[in-house]
C-alpha cells in the first residue's frame, strides 16, 4: 500500500479519488478481516459518504488538509458519533455514541476517511488484544502470533495494508509494543498533546491517543493533524499543534542520546542487539552515545500496576447497566448494577478493577496507591536529570518480538512485564516513539524505542527518521 | 505494612466493586491479585517521607470555562441508549437505601 | 424549646447551596430549574464514556466570594473522586474537594451576637433526581425508579460549620443568616423549597462540661422548620437513650416530617468506603490575588451590615418594624428604602411599603425605579394619595410599570390639593361650631371627629395626617 503522504498528495492533485482509495481500503478489509479479526465493525457507508466529501471538496478547488482521501482505521475505545463503539466489551456492546471524539472531528477537517472500529483489549486493559470480549485478533505478520496490544487491530489495520494509518490508545505501551510486534512506527505523544475527549477512558493521567504508519513521516503528518489545544479537555496542553513533519529531516547530528540500560536489560539478545545497532546508526549520524543508568525504572511496573487499576477502577464504574450500554435485571438497582458488571466485564478488566478498588481502599491507600504517586514523583525527577545532559534516550520497545496467541493468557504476572520498557514514559508524561528496526528469529521484526522529555516530538521523529533511513539500508 | 492478601479481602473489594465472583474467581483472583500486591510490595516499603505524590504529570492549573452555554443534546438521543426509559426519564429496578 | 435540664446538645451544620450559574459546574448545559426531565443534559453531566469535565470560572468566583462573605482563607485547591454507586450519579463518582477545599476556616456572627465558626466551604457537583414508581412514591415500597440528570452536575458549595450549636433555635438563625449571606453574595436564590440550599445537621447531646458526645447525622432537611424539629427531636431522643442506660450509636439517621421523628439510614460500620483519590481530568485551581481581589471588590455589604445600616435610621423601633427590617434586608430591598429615608420619606413607612407590597411583587421588581417609590411614598406622606391608593400604585406599577403621577390620574386618585382639602374643613368648621370650639380648647379626640367628616366628603381619598395638619392650621 502506498504512504498517506502520497496518497493525499494524489487526491489533492486529481489524480486519485478519496473514493477510489476508500474502495480499495474496503477490499483489503474484506480480504482479510475474517481471517485476522481487525475491525469488529466496518463502516462501509460512512466511509464512501466521507470520501465523496472530500471529493467534492476537491473539486470546487478547496483547500483539503494532509490527509486528504486517506483510509483510517480507529481504535474501537474512540467515540464516533453514530458509530458502534464497544472498546472491545460487551458491556457497551451495541452504543453508538451521540458525539465523536476530538480528534476524529480533527482528522475529518484533515480530509481522513474513517474506515471503521479496531478491536482492542477490552478498555485497553492488556498487551495482546486477546482479552476483547470480540476475539483475539492475529498478527497480520504471522497469524499463530498476537499483534500485541492493546491497540492491536489499529497495528494490524495498518500491518495488514488495510489502511495506511490508524489511531491508538497508549497507557502503558498500547500504541508502541503493537507497533513494535508489528514492524511500524508508533508514537506515544507528550501528555496533554493530543486531547483526550472522546477517548474512553482506562487511567486518565496515564492515556494519549497516537498515531499508527508504516513510515516516520506518515505518522509524523498524522501526530501533526491530531495534536493542538482542546478547550474540551482541561489536561490539554495550552499550544496549538507543533510543526513535525517540518523537521523529520533534522538528523540527529549534535544529539546526545543516552543508552539506558534499565531500558533493554532483561530483553531477548536479538533485541539488545538491534539496540546496539540503533545507537551505532545514530552515532554513524552525528549523534554521541552516552550510557546511562536511570534505576528508578525498576519500580516503575509497580507504581503503574496501581495507579493505572486505581484510576481504571473509578473510571469504569460508570458501567453499571443504568443510562446506556448492557444491563442484566435484578431485584433492585445495586444487584441490577452488580449482575450487569459481572456478565459485562471480562476477567482481565474485573481483576484490574479489583486491584484498583483494594489500592485507593481505606487501610491500604497511603501503602499503594500513596506511595506509587511518589514513586511516580521519583520517576519524574530521575528522567529530568537524564534530560540534563541528553536530548533523547535509546532502549527496546519490546523484550521479545511477537509472542504466541495464548502463550500469556494464563499468567497475567508474565503479560504485565511485556510492558516493563513502555510504561516510564506514560508514569513521566513524556513522549516515545517506536520504529522497527531490524527483524529477529523467523523474520519478525523489532522495534527499537526512543524516548524524549514532553514536547520533544520533533526531535524524535528526527532520530527515528535517521533510523528508518538506517534500517532501510541495511 | 501490609499483609498478604486473604481471601475475605477480595470478597469485600468485589462487594464495592459491584461484582460477583464465584468460588472459584474468589481463589483465582486471590492468588493473582496476591502476586501483584507482592510485587508491589517493593514500592510500599520504600521510604518516601517527604517526597511529594505526582497526580499529573504536568502542573497545569486554572484551567476553566467561561459561564457559557452549549447545545445540549436531544432528549430522544439520549433515552435511546437507556436500557430502560419512561416519561422521559431512565428507569431502573427500585432503589433501596438513600444516597449516602 | 430547651433540652432537658442538665442537658446540653451540640450541632454543627452542613449546608449544601447550588450555585446561581447560567451554566452546570463542568459542562455547557444549562444550570435551570423546573425544565422538562433529561433535557439539560450532554455526555459530560451524563457521564458517557470519553467525555471529559472542564471547570466553569463563575463556580469558582462565587465560591470564593461565599468564602469571603464568611471570613474564610482562600487557597490553592483540587478536586478528587468520591467513588460509591448510586444511580442518580451519572459517574458513580462525585467530584468534590477533599483535603484542600478552596475555602477554609471563618465564622458568620449571628443577629443575636453569638459566633459560629466555618470549618470550609468547599466546591462539589450535585447529583440527578430519582422519583419512585408504585407503593408510595417514596423509597420504601417502590418497585421501580426514574432518573432525571438535569440537575446532575449543578455546582454545589457545602458549608461545614464547627460543633459551636448549643440550641435547634440557633441552628436555625445559623442557617438563616447563612441564607442571606448566600443570597446577598448573588450565590444563591436561596429557596429552599426548591431544593436550592440542603442542611445535615450532626447533633450529639452531653453534660455541661463533659467531652464530646457520639454524634448522629441527619440527612437533608429542606426547610428551617424541618431543620429546628429535627435537631430537637434527634436531641431529646440521645437524652432519653442516655437516660435509660443505652448508648446512642453513631449512624446517619433520615428525617421524616410527616412522622415528626428521625429514623436509622446507615450505621457507621455500614459507612462506605469512598476511595477518594485526586480527579485526574482536572488541574489544580490556584486562584492569585488579582482574581481573589477582584472578587472581593464585587462583593457588597452582608446581610449584618445592611441590617444596621437601616437600624441606625429608626429611632425607639416597634417590634412590626424589626419584622419589616429583617424581610427587607432579606429582600434585598435595604438600598432603596434608604433611598427612600434620605429622600425625606418616613422610615417605618419606607419599611412597612418595602416589607409588603414590594416584597408581595418581587418577581417584577424590575418594573418599579427607585424614583417611582420614593415619588409614591412622597405623595403618600404629603396627603396627594390615601395609605390605600398608595399601595394600589406601587402594586400597578410593579406589575405593568408606569410612573406614580400617571397611575394615580389612571386609576382616578384625584389629587386632593391643600387648596381643596382648606375649603373642606373651612366649611365643616362653620358646619360644626361646637366641635370647633371644644378642639380649639385642646380636645384633641375631636380631630377624629373632623377627619371622619372630612373622609365621608371626600370617599376616603384625604390624608389623615394632612387633615391634621388643615385642623392645627387653623387653631
């Protein structure tokens, strides 16, 4: 499949239609979808009616954004107006939103054509997709393989060629371990960048909503459309969008890049290899490698596997059979409440929301939750004083490429440490970004992790950008 | 300090979570639950006198509306996605007890 | 009524006042009373998946001016999640301030010199309104419920006060000035009726001198009369437990006004956890001296201070005009009776107008200037209008509007000039020579006799006073 640069850049000139492209984004669905389980709903209709728009728009010789005509696929935790949204339970089985998500209101003034909802683990909880109430969804690159999560379907979506782009939801890792298992380059954006209105909640400090591309400039043009000031949302940053795709040739020449340890330690050999190689790439480009050590990584798993639960807890009680979504009658409200939460989740979403409830209860708040909130205070300070002599960090997204369907399902311990290398930038607030880089045993890639402080969003589409160059190469 | 996670624990934690678990769940969910509170443990036993929590990763403050009004949305959306609805309002099986 | 000898209560209150914005507290949706049921609602104040609260500024101008009005400190403050499941709240979590509400500390003097103290006064959001179907309409016995969520999301104040209530009398007079505060702070309307300003009232019992008693908690009670008979009756019930040699039991007790009696909702050890923990979707509020000064410089004088301002105008005052006073200033209608005073009228007469027919006309109040109630009490004062006729033309005017003269000759008030009302009683004098002579010689019960005369002559439409004044004239 083409990159939505050129796409975009063919709609605008006439050379293409958002039409034509939209066809053909709905026959690579249906080609696979049955098979990989990426969209739990298309929508074929809304899609044709947005591309015809475009088209239109196009032909009166209006101004259409970067987008213009490209197919993208939308984590089913977005609000769309009108369009089924489940966020992968079955307790919002069958909701149709009555309004749509910031951001999808931004990419439509973008000239995107929304394609459809992506499964996802249910509310996001997890790092394979395989706890959607809807069914596991496969890894385009091998389909006995997991897409990694949460945000699989939109990583298979665009892994599959069914769209160019797609949006994600990153709270540990979501966006850039899929990413990472699925060879493309995923961003999770500074908080406060991207508004969060619409997104259905999982640990509000904790969310950013990124984009999904086969390419650093694609995902750098869509980041670009997406981010900026969002009065809807009191946590959005104060400024408008910054230029990206401005600087994705940058380079990296004079950056100081720190290799943290705590960052790759522990990971497969053949991923703390194509670290290895990374950091050569970027120092190859001018860059100076600094190693370092950032200890306070250690704690982090900890901090998120409560503070993320504890914050979950409280957002998904709005779940309880009363003004939308599933209910399952009882005898009164609190057993009607209770018997749909018991039928509606799914176990992975009940033990999170168990763990939450017991972190913020009275008697074991100022042991849990209190202290993972200085821990994350700790966190914050340690990245600062990394920052102080680096622009960027280097370290593996992932500590293996993909794994097995149903090789974690059974060990929930084991699947929360596949995010052991993502989840410091979602506690610090900060942006990271994976790019593959390199591929592991049978061919399945890898994806090597670049970490910057908040609004460093061009500096690392510019490292990435030298890696990709880099990857190509080799 | 904390202590290991019992049984009655999760029991109590699901009855304000407003979930039912069977037996088995309740075993299950001990054991697993358990496992991450140890792990947890590294961090509830740190000394962290003095340093102060982070709610927010960024200290935004002030953030306000102006006293403005905006569309609110249809009264027939809105009953749609209820359930249960009756003269314009959404109806539930009858509360006991009042709001605390 | 007083507790048993021997017997001393103690009460702090816990005032609950929505807010007057045009707007809910973290969304667009109008802030209104009385609009057909789920109308007033978005997917912020229903709490759809996604949506996101954003603080309305007038919420937190109001609060602070509330704060200032009781002599609070106003700080840095954050709102956190009181997480517990009732089906009225969208979220199943209130927003509400918790360990740094925005006001905190103060006191309110009430009228009879005693000082209660303000333990905070901080921000939340209230809740939708549940109705019961079948059985009895009430909780118990309904087999279904509705929910209606305009109010959902209204921006509250809860005003906690110390344990420094010694009677149900002052805990009324308590919330009472407290009201006024409210309502002279343009916080509030103050209408209890509708729901607008909430009371708990946590009251324990103890001996003189003895340490704190164990308190119960009595939910919502919604108008100063439930408020003085519950206090009253939740008191006397601890003392005869005490008495009889039980204890009382901490527990959250509901108030029952047709019964009289308060009754058990909840027990302590059935007290929910409520996990508070800070609202992640929202910033902290750090309100700077240029916002706090520009608040404080709105605010005007409080409900004690007008109420001495007007006192200092009456001389030896009637317990009638005390009343008046107290509704006046109420009212808000301190400004232009003084305006009235200073423009020469009568104080007991400005009070006595503003205390009944204005306040009779409140909601039209727009429709009558200062200058046309000074005008029609000036007219009143000089015998051009009868008491009657006056209030007949403050009534229309405050109705359809209208300057006092033109009512007057509308209504066909002929204006009874000193010239005619001297021709008058020149002739009942020459009519009535004997009554004259025994007035001339100081009978001053005949001046009833010929203000009779002169109000049979004229239907009613003379000036007592001025009739007076004719008499004395010619003496």
């Amino acid at each position: 499949m083409r990159s939505a640069l050129d796409i975009a850049r063919d709609v605008r000139s006439g050379a293409t239609t958002a039409e034509r492209e939209t066809a053909s984004s709905l026959a690579a669905i249906r080609e696979r979808n049955d098979e990989l389980n990426v969209f739990l709903f298309v929508d074929e209709e809304g899609a044709l009616g947005a591309a015809r728009r475009v088209d239109e728009r196009v032909a009166r010789g209006e101004e259409v954004g970067s987008l213009a005509g490209v197919p993208i696929a939308l984590k089913d935790n977005l609000c769309q107006m009108g369009v089924p949204t489940t966020a992968g339970s079955k307790i919002l089985q069958g909701w149709r939103p009555p309004y749509s998500a910031t951001v999808i209101g931004r990419i439509l003034d973008a000239g995107a054509v929304p394609m459809g909802k992506t499964n996802m683990d249910e509310f996001a909880m997890g790092s394979s997709t395989e706890t959607s109430a809807y069914g596991p969804t496969r890894n385009p690159l091998d389909v006995d393989r997991v897409p990694g999560g949460s945000s699989g379907g939109s990583a298979s979506a665009v892994a599959a060629d069914m769209t160019p782009l797609s949006l994600g939801s990153d709270t540990g890792g979501s966006i850039r371990q899929p990413a990472a298992l699925c060879g493309l380059v995923g961003v999770k954006p500074t908080y406060g960048l991207v508004s969060r209105y619409g997104l259905i909640a999982f640990a509000s400090s904790l969310d950013q909503i990124g984009p999904f591309a086969k390419n650093v400039t694609d995902a750098a043009t869509l980041l670009e459309v997406i981010a900026g000031h969002d009065p809807m949302d009191s946590t959005s940053l104060p400024e408008p969008a910054p230029s990206l795709v401005r600087h994705v040739n940058d380079g990296v020449a004079g950056r100081r890049v720190g290799l943290v340890r705590e960052l790759f330690e522990g990971a497969d050999d053949e991923v703390v290899a194509e670290v290895g190689r990374a950091a050569t790439a970027l120092r190859d480009a001018g860059a100076t490698i600094v190693e370092l050590s950032i200890p306070e990584i250690h704690l982090t798993l900890s901090a998120y596997y409560l503070i993320a639960p504890a914050e979950a807890s409280s957002n998904l009680a709005r779940y309880d059979g009363v003004r939308y979504g599933l209910r399952v009658d009882g005898d009164d409200v609190a057993a009607m409440n209770e018997a749909t939460r018991t039928a509606g989740f799914g176990a992975e979403v009940k033990r999170r929301i168990m763990l939450g409830t017991y972190a913020l209860s009275a008697g074991y708040y100022d042991a849990y939750y209190g202290q993972a909130l200085k821990v994350r205070t700790q966190l914050i300070d340690a990245f600062r004083r990394a920052y102080l002599e680096t622009d960027l960090l280097l370290g593996a997204t992932t500590p293996s490429v993909a794994f097995a369907l149903g090789e974690k399902t059974a060990d929930p311990m084991a699947m929360y440490l596949s995010d052991v290398f993502t989840i410091p930038t979602n506690l610090a607030g900060d942006a990271a970004i994976s790019v593959p880089f390199g591929v592991g045993r049978a061919g399945l890639p890898i994806g090597v992790q670049l970490l910057g402080p908040g609004r460093s969003e061009a500096r690392l589409f510019a490292a990435a950008r030298v890696l990709e160059v880099a990857d190509e190469r080799s | 300090m904390t202590s290991p996670l019992r049984r009655e624990d999760v029991a109590k934690v699901a009855k304000l979570a407003r979930l039912s678990l069977s037996e088995a769940e309740l075993d299950e969910f001990t054991a697993q639950l358990g496992q991450v509170l140890e792990h947890a443990n590294d961090i509830a036993a740190l000394d962290l006198e003095g340093v102060v929590p982070t709610a927010h990763p960024f200290g935004l403050i002030n953030v306000v509306r102006e006293d403005v009004r905006r569309a609110s949305l249809a009264r027939d959306d809105v009953l749609a996605m209820a359930p249960d609805a009756r003269d314009g309002r959404f109806a539930v099986p009858r509360i006991m007890g009042e709001a605390p | 009524m007083t507790l048993r000898d021997g017997w001393e209560m103690v009460v702090g209150l816990e005032v609950h006042t929505e807010l007057k914005t045009t707007t809910k507290m973290f969304c667009g949706c109008a802030n209104e009373f009385g609009s057909e049921a789920n109308t007033n609602v978005c997917p912020v104040c229903l709490g759809l998946p996604g949506s996101l609260p954003v603080l309305n500024v007038r919420a937190v101008d109001l609060a602070m001016a509330i704060g200032f009005a009781l002599h609070s400190t106003i700080a840095s403050s954050t709102f956190h999640r009181k997480n517990y499941f009732y089906p009225d709240m969208p979220k199943d979590f209130q927003i509400s301030q918790y360990d740094l509400p925005i006001n905190s500390g103060g006191h309110l003097d009430l009228p009879d010199g005693s000082r209660v103290s303000i333990e905070r006064a901080h921000l939340e959001e209230d809740t939708g309104k549940s109705t019961h179907l079948g059985g009895t309409g009430r909780i118990h016995g309904a087999d279904r419920s509705l929910i209606d969520y305009n109010r959902s999301g209204v921006p509250l104040v809860e005003i906690v006060s110390g344990p420094d209530i010694r009677s149900s009398a002052q805990a009324r007079a308590y919330a009472s000035e407290l009201r006024g505060i409210l309502i002279a702070t343009g916080a509030s309307d103050g209408r209890m009726e509708e729901g607008s300003m909430r009371i708990d009232a946590n009251v324990s019992v103890r001996r003189p001198g003895d340490p704190l008693g164990t308190r119960c908690e009595i939910k919502n009670l919604n108008s100063l009369r439930s408020l003085q008979r519950a206090i009253d009756y939740e008191a006397l019930r601890q003392v005869e437990l005490i008495e009889g040699g039980a204890t009382v039991r901490q527990e959250t007790r509901h108030w029952d006004e047709s019964l009289g009696e308060t009754s058990t909702m909840r027990t302590k050890e059935e007290a929910e956890d409520y996990r508070y923990f800070r609202e992640p979707d929202l910033v902290d509020l750090v309100p700077d001296v240029t916002w706090q000064e520009r608040i404080r410089g709105e605010l005007g004088p409080m409900p004690a201070a007008r109420r001495a301002a007007l006192l200092a105008r009456l001389t030896d005052p009637t317990s009638a005009q005390l009343d008046a006073l107290e509704v006046v200033v109420d009212l808000g209608f301190d400004d232009i009776v003084l305006a009235a005073i200073d423009a020469g009228v009568e104080p007991s007469l400005a009070l006595a107008r503003a205390a009944n027919e204005l306040a009779s006309g409140i909601d039209d109040i727009a429709n009558l200037t200062t200058d046309a109630f000074i005008v029609t009490l000036t007219m009143e004062q000089g015998g051009e209008l009868s008491a009657t006729q006056a209030k007949t033309v403050l009534l229309e005017i405050l109705a359809h509007g209208g300057d006092p003269r033109g009512v007057a000759r509308a209504k066909g008030f002929e204006q009874l000039s000193s010239d005619s009302l001297g021709e008058t009683v020149a002739a009942l004098i020459t009519e009535h020579p004997d009554e004259w002579a025994r007035y001339r010689e100081g009978d001053e019960k005949l001046a009833q006799f010929f203000i009779g005369q002169v109000m049979k002559l004229t239907k009613g439409q003379a000036n007592g006073k001025a009739v007076i004044a004719e008499l004395q004239r010619r003496r």
